[in-house]
C-alpha cells in the first residue's frame, strides 16, 4: 500500500475503507460482490437491464469524501452508511429512493451536504 493517502489508488482507498474482510475477495468492483444472476431480459425498475443500476466506486468515493469533509463520524461507519445509501438508490429506483437516502445521510451531516452527496450517487447511475 503506498505510504500516503496522496499517493493511494482507488483500490487502496477502498479496501482501507471497506475492512479486511472485502480484502479477501477477488479484485472487481464491490457494488456487485452480492448481485445474483438474472435472466437476460430482467429489467429494473427504471426499464433498464439490471446491473446498470450499480452506483461506481468512484462514485462512491467521491460522496465519502464530500461527506467526510462535513463530519467527524468514523470512516469505515461513513462508508458503511454511503454503501448502504448507494443500495437503497440502485434497489428503490432513483426517485423512490432519493429521500430516503438524503434522510439517512442527514443524521451526520448538514442537509445540504446530503443533498449533494445523494444528487452524486443517483447521477453516476445513469452514466
């Protein structure tokens, strides 16, 4: 692991983030570590195949650090709490799940702040 968090790569960001236990599995994207295979033509709420609904690492990322910035909650509970957001919007749908989302996330930090961060994640579901 590199010896800076300047100099760390958005895995390295990531298995710190996630804990020993995600370090363990086979190096993918952990949006997709408990998705079960659906038949072809199964779609999601908003129409589009399933799997399209996963928010990015990235993305993920991203929220954390606004979030982080706007609280001194620790940091595996905050991306804990971002991981569990993403799995509300990707499985809610975006709309139903967007207040939901912003609610949870408005228990550590500033409603405004939760508005991004959640504005974030469902934007990057369409990408």
């Amino acid at each position: 692991m590199p010896d800076s968090a300047d100099d760390a790569t958005l895995s390295d960001k990531l298995a710190n983030l996630e804990g020993r236990a995600m370090r363990d599995l086979p190096d993918r994207d952990h949006s997709d570590r408990h998705h079960r295979p659906r038949p072809s033509g199964d779609r999601c709420r908003e129409g589009r195949r399933h799997g399209r609904c996963a928010i990015p690492s990235a993305a993920k990322l991203m929220a954390f650090e606004m979030l982080d910035a706007d609280t001194s909650t620790g940091e595996r509970r905050l991306f804990a709490m971002v991981d569990a957001v993403c799995c509300v919007l990707a499985h809610n749908g975006r709309y139903g799940g967007e207040e939901t989302a912003r609610l949870v996330l408005e228990t550590v930090v500033h409603p405004t702040v939760a508005k991004a961060a959640v504005r974030l994640l469902a934007d990057s579901m369409e990408s």
